[in-house]
C-alpha cells in the first residue's frame, strides 16, 4: 500500500493534483476517490474523472480496468490508512477548533492572519468537519506547511474523541458551547464532555476554551494546558466612529482590536486574537481586523436593487444557533434602519430543547418592533396560534412565493436561520 501512497504524493508534487471525492470538482491532473457503496459507489463515476484527465483514480470495482485507475478492496480502508500516513510524515503544527459557534469564521481568521504574515498555513476545506470532511482535508495537507489548521464538528456522542485520535492536534480551540447541535445527545452535561474530548490529544501543547456556563463545574475535566476564558466576563469597551474599537483585558493585559463589525463578530475577533497571542504580534493581529471581510452569508452587507430601490440585507442565512440569533436580533433592533423586515428560520438539532427554544425566540421578536416579521420553518409554525402578529410559513419555498409584497415595503431585511432551510434562496430571489 504504501508505494500507492508514494505514488499520490509525487502526483502532488509534480502536479500540484488535488485529491476530489466528487468529480463536479475535478480539474486536469487531480487524484480522484471513488467513495461509497452499493448504488451510492463512487465508481460509476470513473468515465467522468477520465474525461476530466484525472491523473489517478482510485475505485474499489475490480471489474474496471485502465492504466490510470487503482483499485482497492476497501475505499474506507485506503482513506484511513492514507491519512494515518500523512500525518506520521507531516512534521508541523496542527491546529483544531470546534464549537457551536463561530468555528469556521475563527478558522479563516487563524488562517488569514498567519497566512498575511508568511506563515505557510495549510486549513480544512469550507466547513469540512465530520469525519468524511476531516479526512478530505488531510488527505489535501501541504506537508511542508508550518501550520495546519481544522474544523471539527460532531453531532454524535463519541465522534469527536474519533476525529482527535486521528488527528492529534498540537493547539485547541473551543469557541463556545451552546446547545445548538444537542439532539443527538443525553443532555447539555453530554454534550460538553463530548466537546471537551478535543483536548485529549497526547500532542496537546495549549488549548483554550471559551466558557460561559458559571453553574457548571468543568474544571477537573481539563488539564493545565487549557487556558480559560469566558468572553461575557471579559472587560471590553466598545467604541463606534466609522469602525469599532475594542479594548479588552485579558490577564491584567489591555489589547485593543478594530473593525468594521459587530455582535458575534467582535466576540470572535476577541477570542482568535487570544489564540493568537503566542504566535504572532497584537499589532499584526489587530491590522487584519481592519480590512477583513466576513465570510459569505454570515454576516455580511449586500445591497440589492429591487424594481428600482435599493434594499439593504444583513445576510446571515448560512447558520443559526439559539445564542447567536438571539445576539444578532438585538444588534439589528439596536440599528437606527427604517422599514425592518426580519426573516426567521427554525433551528435544527436542539432535540427535547426545541419547543422551548423556539418559543423564547418568538418572545424576544414579540418585544420588537419591525415593521414585519417572518418565520420559516415547522418549529416555528407549530407555534404560530401563539402570536398572531407574525407571519409563519412551513417552507422557505412557501415564503418565497409570496414575500413580493413584504420587499415593496421594506428597505432594510435581516436573514438568519439553520442550514436546514437554506435561507439565501430568499436572497437569491430578490431580483
């Protein structure tokens, strides 16, 4: 097996060859991995990665017979193994974050900042995070890279003590933990033992981990690697001229951070600037947040036009979870905009705590005051004789069939929801 896995990594080299899992992203030269079994078997897709000139492809059909294609009895098997294989001859850092908010935008921003500074920096693709993700990214690691830093996310008791014993990381990061993802789990007490196993690796140098739960007592679960931080404890002022300026204390130290964002952003931009510390300088760390842009659909700005007017939507359909809906609302209440629309989706994965955390969310609207608000999605219909006021649909399709009215009277929308109800269809559609 291992002159296969030789082979790839001269492929790499020579090439520049990617490794792909679906042959959509396939470009000339890439290594392509047919996952999947029975009707779902990435083989059949073979001719479409020979047209592609894939430069190796590998399948576990032995039937299928050409110079450029290896087949393998077990595809989980030679994924795994390659992966075990990469990682004993990557000689850098590895970093890993998880956490129930903010983990990918912190991953770009570790990312971008080491990057800007000629650290070379490999990172996870997207938000790639289970475990098929996890090993998609290693298998695409730059082994001469510094630094190589990935997401993890789980919504299974025991994967994320899976996803550590393959990866090992040198340097951890919890972003918080929150009940968004906790359906799966017994309880919240399950779910934070589950998060906390990220800091089981025998490589462990630092971790940190954001933590705002004062009646829950972690301490004796984590070792004294782990730094902690609790971002709602943290003094910080908050100054808007045409950007923020942040100062806040850490460890009797003042560090100041400025941009152009707010609300969740700032706590973010807070916590990856603590990471940071032992790498690079404040001052470094600080010049990025100046120019930084938000990723795409979490919390950006788009200005649309819309039969002649301009409508200005504050775009953060990509996610949602309780905390963060409830932090962004009230920013977009606090903004001084004429003609809010405010467009809800439900919440996925709260398990038992859906029912109540839907309802809080309506209460927190029902004190509001925007000119209309709209929710999607059946855990918040099944609410709907509760507050007549609002308007509910099933389906983001329902909605979008009839929002026409509701974009004529309105110049300024806020979008957020889970992933579930695919919320940029909205936006897509203002036309």
């Amino acid at each position: 097996m291992q002159k296969i896995f030789e082979k790839i990594l001269r492929l790499k080299d020579e090439y520049q060859s990617n490794i792909v899992f679906d042959t959509r992203l396939i470009n000339k030269n890439d290594i392509f991995i047919g996952i999947g079994t029975g009707s779902k078997n990435g083989s059949i897709y073979y001719r479409d990665a020979l047209k592609k000139e894939s430069k190796l492809i590998i399948i576990n059909d032995n039937k299928i017979k050409h110079e450029d294609i290896f087949y393998v009895q077990n595809i989980n098997n030679f994924i795994k193994n390659f992966c075990k294989y990469l990682l004993l001859k990557y000689k850098g850092k590895i970093i890993a974050i998880t956490g129930s908010v903010g983990k990918t935008t912190i991953k770009e921003n570790i990312y971008n900042i080491l990057s800007q500074n000629n650290f070379s920096v490999s990172k996870s693709y997207k938000n790639y995070n289970n475990l098929l993700g996890l090993q998609f990214s290693i298998m695409n690691i730059n082994l001469y890279n510094k630094y190589s830093i990935f997401e993890l996310g789980i919504n299974n008791p025991g994967e994320m003590k899976n996803l550590v014993k393959i990866l090992n990381p040198h340097y951890c990061l919890i972003t918080c933990i929150e009940n968004s993802h906790i359906g799966n789990f017994k309880n919240f007490d399950n779910l934070i033992d589950n998060k906390l196993t990220i800091f089981d690796s025998s490589n462990l140098i630092k971790g940190i981990l954001n933590f705002r739960h004062k009646n829950i007592n972690i301490s004796t679960k984590v070792s004294s690697k782990i730094n902690f931080v609790n971002i709602d404890e943290i003094k910080k002022k908050v100054v808007k001229n045409k950007i923020f300026k942040i100062d806040y204390f850490f460890k009797n130290n003042k560090y100041s951070i400025n941009s152009d964002h707010d609300g969740v952003y700032i706590e973010i931009a807070i916590l990856t600037s603590i990471f940071l510390k032992s790498f690079i300088s404040s001052r470094k760390i600080n010049n990025f947040f100046l120019n930084e842009s938000i990723l795409e659909s979490r919390g950006n700005l788009l200005v649309k036009s819309y039969k002649s007017k301009k409508i200005k939507i504050y775009n953060h359909s990509y996610n949602a979870s309780p905390y963060s809906l409830k932090k962004q609302l009230m920013i977009f209440k606090q903004r001084k905009l004429m003609h809010k629309l405010c467009i809800i989706g439900s919440m996925k994965e709260l398990g038992d705590e859906s029912y109540t955390h839907h309802l809080e969310i309506l209460k927190l609207l029902s004190k509001f005051c925007f000119y209309k608000t709209v929710l999607v999605g059946e855990e918040f219909y099944e609410l709907r004789n509760l507050f007549k006021s609002f308007k509910f649909y099933k389906s983001t399709q329902s909605y979008i069939k009839s929002m026409d009215n509701d974009l004529k009277s309105s110049n300024n929308i806020f979008i957020m929801g889970s992933r579930y109800y695919r919320l940029e269809r909205v936006i897509n559609n203002v036309k």
